[in-house]
C-alpha cells in the first residue's frame, strides 16, 4: 500500500492454489482472486470444480491458463491444448476475463482465442514484438507488462510498451518471478511494480500519476468484479 499499489489479483495456477488465492482476497480488501490452470501441470484441470470456485465473488479472472511449448515438463501440445480449450469455455460461460500464459504458443493462442467470441482477457508477461502485440490487440486483448521491460536487452519490448494504445495496458509484477532488472536475485513482490511504472510512464512520456490513473481505469474495465 505504502507503494501506492492499491489493488491486486492473486492467481491460483492449480485448484489448491486458486482455494488460497480465494481465502486470501477474503482476508484481504486489496486483494483480489484469479482461479486457473498452469499449462506445465500434469494433472488435468477440474472444470467442475474451477466453475464453483469462479462464482465467488472476490473471483475476478479465469488464470492463470494458457500454453506453454518451451517447458520441457508441459504435457503435450496437443494435451495442453484439449485442456486450454475448456478453461476458455469457462471464462466465457461465466463472463470472466482470462489471464493468459504463452510461451513458445503465439500461433495456438491466438487460435484459440478466436475460436471462443465474446472472450475478453489480457496477455500476462507480454514479451513478444509488435507484430504479435497487434495480433493480440486485434482480438481485443490487453498487453500486461511486467518487469521484463526494464531489462536492458529489451528494445522491443519498449517499443510495444510505447506504442500500445492507452487504453489497452496492464502491469503487473508475476511475483514472486518476473524480477526487474535492478531487482535480479531478490523475489519480487507487488510493492516492486514501480519499477515497471516508472519506465513504462517514462517510456510514454507521461507522469508515474497519469499512468496510475490509466491503469486503474484499465484493470476495473476488463476485471468488472474488481470494484
Ligand atoms: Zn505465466
């Protein structure tokens, strides 16, 4: 709170995982929950079980799903895609944002996205190039940026930071991963998201208050049961 980070989404990536997140954003005002489904995870996800967790009403997404090609671990393309399918269904039965996990899967994401209209969501961890961001703002998706940006190795990425449109930007930290680069070696934690803040706001050319006014506007408008 004392970073000025007044709200946040906790997202549970196995059904253990999301009850806590739940218990969590009940314990806590600032807190919010996301109930999903890691896509390295072996066993299947319970859909069942997921859709009466999502109903309660500190539930603000479906996630963390999506697919994951570059973990050696992961099921199977094609396991991981019979099981993100589903997860998509859901969200969409349910009127929920996704939060979206890709990595190595740009082309079956966006499949798959298409194949579910009405799906709203956001690109967790965007690391792609402006080609791909495109793609994914085409489909009406938000970009989440995380730390990542402030490596020093990530031009690209601060290329997308500065031309994706205002209304369409997310942050988040990913803690206790997704480090900023000053913080290597230390866990991140939510407090830490101004050191994204201050280089996506100085990326944009506007002030860190300006860009807090966008993104709270942002994160109410795509996790409506986030108020
Ligand atoms: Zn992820």
């Amino acid at each position: 709170m004392s970073a000025g980070v007044t709200r946040m989404i906790a997202v549970g990536v196995d059904l253990e995982h999301s009850r806590r997140v739940i218990e969590l954003a009940h314990r806590f005002p600032q807190v919010f929950a996301g109930v999903g489904h890691y896509p390295t995870d072996t066993p299947k996800p319970d859909i069942a079980a997921l859709r009466e967790l999502a109903k309660d009403d500190r539930v603000v997404a479906i996630g963390e799903v999506g697919l994951d090609f570059v973990d050696t671990n992961s099921p199977p393309r094609e396991v991981q895609q019979e099981r993100f399918d589903p997860l998509l269904a859901l969200a969409v039965e349910l009127d929920l944002p996704v939060s979206i996990h890709n990595r190595g899967a740009a082309d079956e994401v966006e499949a798959a996205i298409k194949a579910h209209p009405g799906l709203r969501g956001s690109m967790h961890y965007f690391a792609l190039e402006w080609d791909w961001a495109q793609r994914f703002l085409e489909q009406g998706f938000y970009l989440s940026f995380a730390g990542l940006v402030t490596r020093p190795s990530r031009n690209a990425l601060r290329e997308v930071v500065k031309q994706c449109p205002a209304d369409r930007l997310l942050l988040e930290t990913d803690s206790p991963y997704g480090q900023a680069h000053i913080r290597m070696g230390v866990p991140n934690r939510p407090a830490y998201l101004l050191d994204t803040a201050t280089l996506v706001a100085e990326l944009r050319g506007i002030s860190l208050e300006e860009l807090a006014d966008i993104e709270r506007a942002n994160a109410l408008a795509l996790f409506r049961k986030m108020t």
